[in-house]
C-alpha cells in the first residue's frame, strides 16, 4: 500500500524547483501536463498515488502546495502548459503581495499571520490521504520567504504534525559569487537553526556545486536557473524512484533515511549523480556498469555539495545509500562492493559499521535513457560541516555564518562538546577541539567572579594573601591583584580575562588553564581508522 507525501513549495526558489520536478515526475510516470494519462501508460505498475491523486474525471493532481508571497513566479507557472496540472485550491499568494523583502524576519512575522490560512490547505490535502508518511519542503535558505516562512513552518509543522516525516530539500547560497542580498548569512543562520531542530532530513542542495557540475560536467557555459533547476529535480526523482517503483525494499521514505541517520541531529545529507548528459552530449555516451557507477559516486566531482579539505581533520563517511536504477543483476553489486572494500574506496567513522546500503530500482519505462545504469548517492559525511562554515563572500568570511556554532548551542549539548562546537560541526568533526581556556597567569579576580555563596568555601580557612580569617558559609574575600608583568601593562593580561567567555569550561578550568574535556568520540586517534578493518 503506498503512502502519501505532500510536496510544500515556498518562495521563488522552491516553487521553481518544485515546477521541474513535477514536470520530471509527470514524463516518468505518462502523464500530459494537463494531469491525463497518456495511452502507453495506462498500463503501468507505477505507483502515481504517492504523490499524485485522481480527481472525479479520473485526471491526476499533484499532492502539492505553493506558498508565496510574491506573485511573480506562481503567475509565471500558471501561465504556463502545466497551469491546469495543479489544484487553484492549494495555492497561496499573500494578500499585499510585497514578498518578504529578502528580511528571515519578515518571512517569519508573515507566517504568524498566515498561518491558519496555510493550514487549512496542508490540513485538507492530509485528511484526503489515506496513510500518509510526511512532507517533502522545497526552499532556499537564502531569500526571505524560503527562510522565513520555512523556518516558521518547519516549527508548526513539528508541532502539529509529530509524528510525520519532514524531510526538505534545502538549497545553499553560492559561495563563489558576490550576492546582492546583504542580509544573505543572517538569513542561512537562522534557518540551520530550524532546519537542526524541527526537519528530520535535510537534503543540502549547494549552488556552487551546482554550477560547477553544470560548467564541468554539462559544459555549459553560462547555465541557467532552468538548467541549474533540472538538475535538483533529477536529484529529488532519483532519490523517490524506490517509492514510486515498487521493490523489495525502501517502499517508504523513513525506510530510505533510517539507515542514514545514526543520531537525530546528523540529518544533513549530501547527494551526488552520475552519468549526467544534455540532449547535446547524448552521441558521446560511454559504457555503464555497476561498479564504473558506485565508483563514480565516491568521487568529489559528482558530489552536488562543495565540501572544503582540511588537511588537520580526517573526515570521513557515516553512512552510504546507493540507488542504482536499471536491469541490474545482484551479483554485480555484490561485487561492486567487493571491490570497493578491497580498494578502500571511501573512509567511515570509527565508532561505527562502514555502511553502504544498495536499493535496485527500475527505471521509467516511458523516458528514454541514454545509459543502461545511472545511479543516485546519499551520503551522511563529516564534511557536510564545512558548507556551514564556509564564508559568503571570496575572501571575506561572513561574521553571521561563522558564529554559527554559538547560535546552534543546546544548554543540554555545551557540557559535553566544545564551547564553539555547533551541533552539526561538533558531532560531525572528529577532531573538532574546545577553545583554549587561560594560562595560569591569569588574575585571580576571574576566579572569583565564578564562585557563589556555598555551604562550604572553596577557599581555605586561612587567606594568607590577604592575611585575614575565611571562615566556612562566608563570601570568599578577593585575592590582592597581582602585580602586573610587562604583557599586561600592554594589554594583554586583563583584556584576556574580561573576553573570557562566558560558560566555557568551569571555575576550576579558567583557574587552572585546563581545556574542557571532549566528548566521547573525539579523540585525536579517531581519524586514523580505515574502513573494513
């Protein structure tokens, strides 16, 4: 029985992504783009239900919804052959039509005062399915609507709907170009923090990795936001054909993520895809096999996220899904990952099972293929970390982006990682150290700045600096003020004290320049475990 999934369409970016993804889905499954099935799909094996419906003259509508507050690019869908594909009920233009300004919180305050207006369509399209598994949300977390509105969504939808799956299909700004929007990193860091908390798989999509597969991979020139679009939804039906082609296994979506997803916070995923070719470089077609494809897929170049090496930490991979879709023989794939085992083909972490799950898939039977096999990954990698810190702009990292890991901070996390640790670098990096806490020569007035009235001084009865009597339950007197050394008549000595940070470490640590201890897992020898040892 297939279980339904509302697609959620917000702002420019995700109902242009949206667009081409039911255009991808309306050619896989013979459907005209008035909702009709054509004549040689009528009698298919497919399942159109999980994404589609039938209406009373039996034509099928997308289970998705459009939320904007601009009308520019929902009039331009429309306008265009797909106008009559989609139900005018479930799409949503705000009433003054002034969009969010590329402002998080304007996005944000708009969706308070929305909100039932939004719901009563998510609502209607959830009560007329018959099981229904989650939502699939389409933004950007640049702009102001796909942030903000998906950030205020994200939030209502965890609420109202718990126990549902919420994975998104979020698409990073690009880093290698100068944006036009200022605002730009303080938009991505507030939405990581709703993506962190509230979406329970976040499928990152970067745009500079986007353009340079369409440049290297594509050779295109200048690409487009259509041609740049028709790769994401390549992405986004590659990783459903499982869903929408039955099998034996990975018939649902938590059945796809469950096995990339350790912890609930390491949900970032990254994808890559190969082959890739254009209607221009079908003549230049080479062979396919399950190993030529599976290797592939480990290669950076595929990988449609712009992950930065660092030299002093080891990364390495979670878990590995690999959807090969084409007539493929088991035994092929059992030898594919032979040979990727002997090879040593990709690193995973040491506190768990090198990972590398394979789901066969078959492919549409109504779009032609240029290849006999192509293949879809799914990763769950440490270096995901580096596209949070990377900066917004060549050469001058964004204060907003790199103070990303204090905003992320959990109270219930901060004892057990670093200080400047966000929830996704921290338990992602394994060598992701805690700041240093001071040197002994410190004054000890920070000491004291930490120590409240207790039962019981941490001072000993006899304060023989001060030469007065401590007794127990009593404030602890303040230590003489050391004479100052050279370095801290410049500057440098009580400047050092007053920018300690506050809630790093811990009395005894700011007091004996002890660093606070890493969590389980971090260590410097985690880095030096192979895979398939």
């Amino acid at each position: 029985m297939p279980r339904e999934i509302i697609t959620l369409q917000l702002g420019q970016c995700g109902n242009q992504i949206g667009f081409e993804f039911w255009k991808q889905l309306c050619a896989e499954h013979g459907i005209s783009p008035e909702g009709i099935v054509e004549e040689f799909a009528t009698e298919g094996t497919d399942r159109k239900d999980v994404f589609f419906y039938q209406a009373d003259d039996e034509h099928y509508i997308p289970r998705a919804v459009l939320l904007d507050l601009e009308p520019r690019v929902i009039h331009s869908i429309l306008n265009s052959p797909y106008a009559n594909l989609y139900n005018p009920e479930n799409i949503y233009l705000s009433e003054h039509g002034g969009g969010a300004g590329n402002n998080w919180a304007s996005g944000f305050s708009q969706g308070e005062k929305i909100h039932e207006d939004i719901f009563d369509i998510i609502d209607r399209e959830a009560d007329g399915s018959d099981s229904l598994e989650g939502f699939v949300l389409c933004h950007s977390i640049a702009g102001g609507t796909g942030s903000g509105l998906g950030s205020y969504l994200l939030e209502r939808l965890n609420d109202r709907y718990p126990k549902k799956l919420v994975e998104t299909y979020s698409v990073f700004p690009n880093q290698d170009e100068m944006s036009d929007v200022v605002v730009q990193p303080y938009n991505s860091l507030l939405t990581l923090k709703r993506l962190t908390q509230n979406a329970d798989c976040v499928v990152v999509l970067d745009n500079t990795a986007l353009n340079r597969i369409a440049t290297d991979r594509l050779h295109i020139q200048n690409p487009s936001f259509s041609q740049i679009n028709q790769l994401v939804s390549t992405i986004m039906s590659a990783s459903t054909t499982t869903l929408r082609y039955p099998g034996y296994m990975n018939n649902d979506l938590i059945g796809l993520i469950a096995s990339l997803i350790p912890t609930p916070r390491l949900h970032f995923l990254m994808t890559g895809y190969t082959p890739l070719t254009t209607d221009q470089s079908v003549a230049s077609v080479r062979k396919t096999t399950v190993l030529d494809v599976m290797r592939r897929l480990l290669q950076p170049k595929n990988v449609m996220v712009s992950t930065g090496r660092d030299r002093q930490t080891n990364h390495c991979y979670i878990a590995i899904l690999n959807i090969i879709q084409g007539e493929v023989d088991p035994t092929q794939v059992h030898k594919s990952l032979q040979r990727i085992r002997e090879r040593k083909l990709a690193n995973f972490i040491p506190w768990g099972p090198a990972s590398i799950q394979v789901a066969l898939s078959r492919k549409s039977p109504y779009l032609p293929s240029a290849h006999r096999v192509s293949g879809l990954m799914m990763a769950n990698h440490t270096n995901i970390s580096s596209v949070s810190a990377s900066p917004c702009t060549p050469g001058a990292p964004s204060a907003a982006l790199t103070s990303l890991p204090s905003l992320l901070h959990s109270p219930q996390s901060r004892s057990s990682r670093g200080p400047h640790c966000s929830p996704i670098a921290a338990s992602l990096q394994p060598h992701c150290s805690p700041i240093t806490a001071p040197s002994v020569q410190e004054p000890q007035p920070v000491l004291c700045a930490f120590i409240r009235k207790t039962n019981k001084s941490p001072l000993p009865k006899t304060d023989r600096t001060n030469g007065q009597r401590q007794h127990r339950g009593a404030e602890p007197l303040l230590p003489s003020r050391p004479p100052l050394h050279q370095d801290q008549a410049e500057g440098a000595g009580p400047k050092a004290a007053r920018s300690f940070p506050r809630g790093v470490g811990s009395a005894m640590d700011a007091a004996d320049g002890t660093a606070p201890v890493p969590s389980a897992g971090t260590g410097s020898s985690a880095g030096q475990h192979q895979c398939w040892r």
